[in-house]
C-alpha cells in the first residue's frame, strides 16, 4: 500500500511539473513578461524543488515541526505567502496522523 501511494505522489508530481513547464513555455512565447517574483517552471527547478521538498517534509514530519517556511523564503516568495504556506502544510500534516 505503501509503494502505491508513493507512486501516486511521484506521477501527481511529474504531471504537475510537465504542466507547470508547459504553461510557462507557452506564456514565453506569448510574450508574457514575467515578474521578478513570478517562479519560472523549469526541469531543473522542479527536480531541485522536488528533492527539497521531500527532504524538508520528511525531517519536518519526523521533527515534528514545519520546516516549509525557511524553504520558500530561500526561493524568493514573499514572507507572508511563506507563512500561509507553511501553515497549510502544518494544518494537512495534522489531519493526517
């Protein structure tokens, strides 16, 4: 049961990138003009933010506390959208055990 919800969560997260990278593509040859603070979908940045994630979930899962704060402030979101975040994670976290 175990191996079927990791890899339910793994092809949640590949089409969720694929998406995410194509929506971007799609947006540069638009035109689009991309903010400062706008995170850009690339392969990279989603392997990347992928392996962290998971790292941060796990050690904030076995600590005990959320972790995901310090993480998306070092990605450049805004204080406040770091916060809410965070605190979503913690409040899924808690439904979850």
């Amino acid at each position: 049961m175990f191996v079927i919800l990791i890899l339910l969560l793994l092809g949640i997260g590949v089409w969720s990138c694929v998406f995410l990278n194509q929506r971007d593509t799609l947006k540069e040859k638009l035109g689009y003009e991309f903010h400062a603070s706008d995170t850009r979908f690339t392969v990279k940045f989603c392997i990347t933010y992928g392996i962290c994630i998971f790292l941060v979930g796990f050690l904030a899962s076995f600590l005990g506390f959320g972790a995901y704060i310090p993480l998306l402030i070092s990605i450049g979101k805004h204080p406040l959208v770091s916060n809410a975040t965070g605190m979503y994670f913690v409040l899924l976290n808690s439904f979850m055990t």
